[in-house]
C-alpha cells in the first residue's frame, strides 16, 4: 500500500531540487499533490512529469516571499482537493545567502529571512486549520547544518536557518495538541544541479546527497505514519557532516 494514500500535500519551492523530488515521490506514494514555485514554467514541468507517472498534481504560481500569493495558493488547494494533510516548506532564494558578519546589509539579512522563517511562518499559518481538522497533521521545513555549524561566508543564511529551526521547535510544542508534528530536515544535497561543479563533500560519505535517492525518502518518512510519535526534531540527512560538530 503506498505510504501517503489518500493525502493531500503542499510543497513549496516544488519546481526543482529537493522540492521537484519530494512532490515526485509524494505522488508515486499516492498523495495528491500542490507543486508550488515561483517559476511558471517549473511548476508545469513538474506537475506533467507527475501526472504522466499516473500521479495527481495540481500546480500553482507562488512565490512565498508575498502573504497574498501564500494565502490564495492555500486557498486554491484546499479548495480543489477538500483539505490539507502535510506541508514541506522547501522554497529558499539562494542569491544572497553569502556574506560575512561585517559585510552583511540589513538589506541580504531581510531577503533570507522574508524566504525563510517569514515564508515558513505565513506558509505554516495559512495552513493549520487544515492540517488540525486532518487530525495527523505533518510539517516538514528545511533547515540548514551551515547554519549549525556557523559556516562562513554564509551569515545572513546561517541566521534565517537558525530561526527555521526555532520556528519549528515552537510549533511542535504549541501545535502538539491538535496532532500535528513539526519537524526538521538539515540537507546536504546538491540542491541545485551542480553535479561535478559541485564543491568537495566534507563529510563521513564523501560526496553530496541526491534529493531524489537521499532526501526526499526522509521527507517521506517524516510525513508518513512512521514518524507519528517525532516531533520538534532536526533530522540530518548529510551523509556525517554532523559529526563535526558532535561534543
């Protein structure tokens, strides 16, 4: 029996990376899917590869960085698919997460967090009427180990990150009693396609996660049954770059 039968998932930042294959999976898994991105053209992609592997997709233009387009996307799901089961909040901007700690704006610092904690606020928001009324509500948002880690010249990215998880251990605590769980994944992937240009993976493994083979079966995890007892929770699926920051 596939494992999300029956859900109904929204997947923000859904046009490519880890987003395009957590949306995939979810619908080879039997849920019925809102592929949100920002790219038109992204989203038709998608929400094709997905019906033609006999799935069910609706597609939606958003870009999570604007409450309006948040709450009419919501809107739009909920009313062409009667409810909401699972969120994954995926969507990130990444051309202005480098900076150091000196030579940061305000200007970089407020784009990472408007794509970050903010979105994944309004996005979360937008959507707990529907996943309490689920009764087994699930939200999945990205984090980072860079920001763990203190990685550098990454300091506006490192802050918005840090906030996520933040943002997510109190929705854990507040949202537990309308049973729905709020959790963290701490990708390492070549999120962006990178492949050979990618920079050297530092870690136990030795190389970059896939999103389709190393990333997106968390995802899938996390939004199925089996992980109905975690909530508030950072899982790392970064082939042992944590453990350089184990004490």
């Amino acid at each position: 029996m596939a494992r999300l039968n029956g859900k109904i998932a929204v997947v923000t930042g859904a046009g490519r990376g880890i987003g395009r294959a957590t949306a995939k999976l979810f619908a080879a898994e039997g849920a019925k899917v809102a592929v949100l991105s920002r790219t038109a053209a992204n989203v038709d992609r998608v929400v094709a590869d997905i019906q033609e592997a006999g799935g069910t997709a609706l597609g939606v233009v958003c870009d999570v960085s604007d409450a309006g387009q948040i709450k009419a996307a919501i809107d739009t799901v909920v009313s062409t698919y009667g409810g909401l089961d699972i969120l994954v909040n995926v969507a990130f901007d990444p051309s202005v997460v480098q900076a150091t700690v000196i030579g940061m704006s305000v200007e970089q610092l407020q784009r990472n967090f408007e794509m970050g904690p903010i979105a994944y606020l309004r996005t979360m928001q937008a959507c707990h009427p529907h996943l309490k009324a689920s009764g087994e509500g699930r939200v999945i948002n990205f984090a980072s180990l860079a920001g763990v880690l203190g990685m550098a010249p990454y300091a506006p990215y490192n802050m918005a990150k840090e906030a996520v998880r933040a943002l997510t251990r109190s929705a854990a605590r507040e949202w537990g009693a309308d049973k729905i769980t709020v959790n963290n994944i701490l990708p390492v992937a070549d999120t962006w396609g990178a492949g050979a240009d990618a920079p050297p993976a530092s870690n136990a493994l030795g190389r970059h996660g896939s999103p389709e083979d190393d990333i997106a079966p968390v995802v899938l995890f996390l939004a199925s049954r089996d992980a109905q007892f975690l909530t508030g929770y950072s899982l790392t699926p970064d082939g042992g770059m944590i453990i350089d920051s184990a004490r």
